[in-house]
C-alpha cells in the first residue's frame, strides 16, 4: 500500500467512518482456539476413600465406620469381675446420583467449521465435571464439625485453631483447601512470604501453593463452588479419615444422531456422589 493510501486509511479510521476504513485493512483470524482455563480444582488424592463401579453392585454402597473412643480399659481390683465392654460400629449409606449434559451440533456446522466443534465441546463438558466434583467435596466440607470464626483476614492464630481442634480429637491435619480471599491473606503475612519459610515447592502445581504448619495448600476456584462465599473459607482436614467419594458411573460418552434434524451430538452423564467420613477430621475457617 502507497503512503498516500496509507494516509487516506488512516484519515477514514478517525473520522465518523472508521468502520469502513477498517474494511481496507486486511485482517488475519488467529488459526488456534484459546482454550477455556483449567481451574484450580481439589485433588482425588484428598479424599480418604475412592469407591468405583466394580465396588458398587446395587444403586448405593454402605460404608462401615468403627465409632470414635469406643470400647475402655478399666482397672479391675483383685478377684473382681472383668468389666465387659465392646466396640461399636456404626455405617453410613451413600447414593450416587447421576449428573450430565447433551450436546447437539448441526452436519453443517461440523462440515463448516474451522475447529472439531463436537470434540471440544466433550472436552469442555470434561471439564465441567470435573468441577462439579469439587462443589460436591466443599458442600460435605462446609459441615465440619468444628468452624474458627475469623475477622476480615485470616490469621496464623486461625489457622493454629483449627489444626488444634484436629489435635483434640486425635486427627492428624494433613491438608488446608482454601478459597482465592483466604489466598489472598495469607499472601500477606509475613511469615509465609518469606523464601525460607515457603516450604516444599517442589510438588506445587495449579491448585498447589505451598506448606503451612506441615499442612499441604490447595487453593479452589470460587467459579467451582456452590457459591462465591466459599471464596472466604478454608477447611483444614485430616484426608485420610475426611471424606469419601462414590463413583457408580465414571464421566461417560455416548454419540448419538437425529437424522430428522440433521444433527448429531454426545451425551455426557456421571453418577457420583460425595460423603463425610468423620466431621471431627476437618475444621472450618471462616472470614468475613
């Protein structure tokens, strides 16, 4: 294009008739998608139990629990009765319930586009899914049996409060989820900042962010809660007796096709379901 034309363009784009002095220009579409971001999502491995399918015959599993402190060791004077005691037991019923989405696209559009509409549109469902797994964890978590009400930011005191009421009933915390506020605060003390106190940061990843009191940090997305007050909560929680997850039906993938309306598509269902072990092995903190 001559300096002349150039010029010409260039007075079009400042005057009323700029929309047509864009047409001018030619125009290059970017040929790769961008990708809807991957959230920061609460890990499988921070669940106690994972029961599949195979372990499921009927619609439902029950899941047995020894009760906590059950069953004592008395003192016994000589020639006296030994004092009878047992355990005791107790189980919890767990259901899966099913979750899905259908998708359906146009022949046209799928001969027309540029992208393999159908395949991303599965993927993203994927995604959703996996999601929705972690609003199930935080809806059980949300029930803890202990809650440490903090003031507009978390504190070190909150935090010791809460891995002590684990203490007390004799849990062991292994693990803080946190909410992108609580993030945000504990950014701000000085004690977690700082280089050498960061901890292990060899095993951080998108959710990951470091070590507190020997605690693993797991942030979640606020998008993949039930709601975004949960932005303003951490759970600090023993993984290895908290919570169990049930999966009957793992995210499964069935294409179908409408030839009356010349479409086709995918359903995408799960059945899943999320449940409390022992409330005594997490602990809530709450800001305001």
């Amino acid at each position: 294009m001559s300096e002349i034309n150039e010029s010409y363009v260039q007075e079009l784009m400042g005057t009323g008739l700029g929309t047509e002095g864009q047409l001018l220009l030619p125009r290059k579409i970017y040929d790769t998608l961008i990708a809807d971001m991957d959230k920061a999502l609460i890990p499988r491995s921070c669940a106690a139990i994972y029961i599949g399918p195979a372990a499921i015959p009927g619609s439902s599993i029950d899941i047995d629990l020894e009760e906590e402190d059950k069953l004592s060791v008395r003192l016994i004077g000589e020639g006296s009765e030994v004092i009878l005691d047992q355990d005791e037991y107790t189980n919890i019923n767990v259901k899966p319930l099913k979750y899905g989405v259908s998708i359906k696209i146009t022949k046209e559009l799928q001969e027309d586009s540029k992208w393999p509409l159908l395949q991303r549109n599965i993927k993203k469902a994927g995604k959703r899914f996996a999601e929705n797994e972690t609003s199930l964890i935080l809806t059980q978590l949300d029930n803890a049996a202990n809650t440490v009400s903090g003031g507009a930011a978390i504190t070190i005191a909150n935090i010791s409060r809460a891995v002590q009421y684990l203490d007390d009933a004799d849990y062991d915390g292994t693990s803080m989820i946190v909410g992108n506020e609580i993030i945000y605060d504990l950014r701000n003390i000085d004690t977690f900042v700082e280089a050498n106190k960061a901890g292990n940061t060899d095993m951080m990843t998108k959710g990951m962010v470091g070590t507190i009191f020997g605690l693993d940090v797991m942030k979640f997305s606020t998008k993949a809660a039930p709601s975004t007050t949960y932005s303003k909560y951490a759970y600090v929680l023993d993984k290895e007796e908290a919570y169990a997850i049930v999966e009957k039906r793992p995210i499964t993938v069935e294409n179908f096709t409408l030839p009356q309306f010349d479409m086709s598509g995918a359903a995408v269902t799960q059945r899943i379901a999320v449940s409390y072990l022992r409330t005594n092995a997490t602990a809530k903190i709450t800001t305001s």
